[in-house]
C-alpha cells in the first residue's frame, strides 16, 4: 500500500481513512447528542419555573455545527502520529475555535441574564432598565475583547506591544472623534444619572414626547403627533428637561370672574361652593379658593388644588367634573358669570346744549 504524502508529513493511507472515518463519527455523534439534547432540555424547561433551565437552552442553542466539525477533526488527528508542526496547527486550531465557541457562549448567556433581569425592574425602576442595556453593550465589548486578545495571543503576537500600541492609536482616536465620545459619556451620564427612562414624557424646549430608546450617541421619543424625535445626547443633557413621568401629583390653578352686580353675600360664599366642586371628585386634595382680585370687568376668585395622579386625561376628567359643578352651582345660586364687557359714559357739556 503506498503511502499518503502531506505538506505536514508522511501518513499511512489507511491510518488517514481510520483517523477520517473517527472525525466524522465524533462529528456525527456530537451533534445528535446536541439535537437530542436540545430537544429534551427544551421541553424539560418549559415544565419548569426556573430560569436558569431557559438560560441553558439558549446556550446551547448557540453551539455552532462548525465548532463541533473542528473537535471532530481533533479527536481524529489524535490517532496520527503526526509531526510536531501538524500537532501545533491542529491544537491552535482547536483553540481558537473553542475561543470563538466560548465568546459565543458567554455572550448568550449575558445577554440572557440581563434580558430576565431588565424585565423584572421595567416595571419598578425604567431608570435601571435603561442602565442594564448599556451594561449588556460594555459587557460584550469586555468579552469580545479577551475573546480576541486570548486569539492573538495563541497565533503567537506580542499582546503587550500590540496594548502600548492601541494606547498610543486609541488617544489619537479619541481626539478624531471626540463628539462621539461626549455622546458616549452623555449616554452614560443618563444612564448613572437617571434624569429620565423609557417610557417618561419629557417636554424639551419646544419639542414633547415619550422616550422609546436610549442609546450610545443618541435619544428617541416618540412625539404626540407620531413623529420621532432624534436627540443626541450631549444637546439633550445641556437643555432644559421637564420629566413628566416623574410627576406624582399635578398642581391646578384655574380663575373665575363674577359680574361687579353680584351682591356681597352671594361673594362670601362662592369660596365655599369653589371648595365643594373640588371635593366632590375623587383624587383630589383641595389647597385653597380666595376672592383674588378686581378685574378690568369682573371679580376674580382663584382656586388651587392637587390631583392625586400624574395621569393627564384623569386631571381632564376632574377639572370638566368641577366646572360643572360651579355651572350647576352658580345657576341655583343666581350668580353670573362675568365677560368681557366695556360701560362708557358720555356726559353733556352745557356749551353743546346752547349750541343746539
């Protein structure tokens, strides 16, 4: 039988076929027992309360065809009596794909961790749920990064060169880029900050909407007429934010004025009719009603109270409850409702009475 010449050394032909034939049944094998696996696991994590059970599936879903075709390969090379050179090529070669494999892995798993986790404090804290997307970015950027340092340093490069090098590099980068990087430090500023969340109503200048995703560079809110509102996050943290999601009460300031006809003792008790219209809607916590002022044609009376909700279409609902109340009120009482009106008096001099 002649021999099997490689670029790596002498092999016998049927030592090469043995060590083929156990790379595909290791190959084989492994991803039977993947998909047999996945498939029992799957089905076993859905009868269960656990997460951790659905944190596995996940991870396993992502073992790659690839990975196992190269352990495959290994487990077959073992068999040969190959040169030094051809052991080194195979075993690097295994390493950076379990490199790969593992980067894979782990990712997954972060993202899957995070993910349940952001979830959960969506509902008591946006602000962290915010905060837990950008830990989930950093973090792959950590992972991917020893990931490729461990890869560069099993194909031989100078790591610790390569380092000082990227340190030199990454300051004239910085310079190149630097309203990225403010940006960035904007982002993570409102992610440690918390000024807003996900879901906060935000009147920014002129411009209102709903914030639907924080990013690295820039906000987006979603405006009351449909448009998406872009900010980038540095112009965003220098203007002037009014968080309507952070509301816990709204204040009410309302005016009405009376005709000057009405009588002093029908003023005394408008205050306390003022305060029954209040009272009686629920949610509300009633602060003050005063006769406030002469008006250029009325007397003013001034009301203040709290809604005990930030909710605006409940503060609507209210305030169109107590205006209906006063309406109804002030018909029983025969007060009337004073508007813009104007009296001018013409006094006849006797000069125009001769000359008639």
């Amino acid at each position: 039988m002649n021999p099997l010449e490689f670029s790596i050394g002498q092999v016998n032909l049927v030592d090469a076929l043995i060590a083929s034939a156990v790379a595909l049944g290791v190959f084989a094998l492994l991803f039977a027992a993947r998909r047999v696996l996945l498939n029992r696991w799957s089905r076993f994590a859905e009868t269960t309360v656990n997460s951790f059970d659905d944190d596995l599936v996940a991870v396993l879903r992502r073992t790659q065809w690839w990975f196992l075709l190269v352990v495959g390969l290994y487990v077959g090379a073992l068999s040969l009596d190959l040169p030094e050179q051809g052991d080194r090529f195979f075993h690097s070669v295994t390493v950076l794909t379990l490199l790969m494999q593992t980067g894979l892995w782990s990712s997954t798993f972060l993202a899957q961790l995070l993910e349940r986790y952001q979830v959960k404090r969506r509902e008591t804290d946006p602000g962290s749920a915010t905060a837990l997307s950008l830990v989930n970015f950093i973090g792959r950027v950590v992972l991917w990064s020893i990931i490729l340092l461990l890869t560069l340093d099993n194909l031989g490069i100078n790591v610790t060169a390569l380092i000082a090098g990227l340190g030199v590099g990454g300051i004239a980068i910085a310079l190149a880029v630097q309203n990225i990087l403010g940006d960035l430090f904007a982002s993570l500023s409102i992610v440690l900050d918390k000024p807003f969340a996900v879901g906060d109503f935000l009147i920014i200048d002129d411009l209102l909407g709903s914030v639907e995703h924080v990013g690295l560079k820039t906000t987006r809110l979603r405006s009351l007429s449909g448009e998406q509102l872009v900010f980038s996050n540095s112009d965003l943290l220098k203007s002037r934010i009014r968080n309507y999601g952070r509301m816990y009460e709204r204040r009410v300031v309302f005016e009405i004025g009376v005709t000057y006809q009405t009588p002093r003792s029908k003023l005394e008790i408008i205050p306390s009719i003022l305060r029954e219209a209040v009272e009686a809607s629920e949610g509300t916590r009633f602060d003050r009603s005063h006769f406030k002022a002469y008006g250029n044609f009325s007397l003013n009376f001034e009301t203040v109270y709290y809604v005990l909700s930030a909710d605006y279409n409940r503060y609507m609902d209210i305030q169109q409850a107590v205006n209906l109340h006063i309406h109804q009120r002030f018909e029983e009482e025969g007060i009337e409702f004073a508007y813009p009106t104007q009296t001018v008096f013409v006094a006849k001099t006797g000069t125009d009475l001769l000359s008639r």
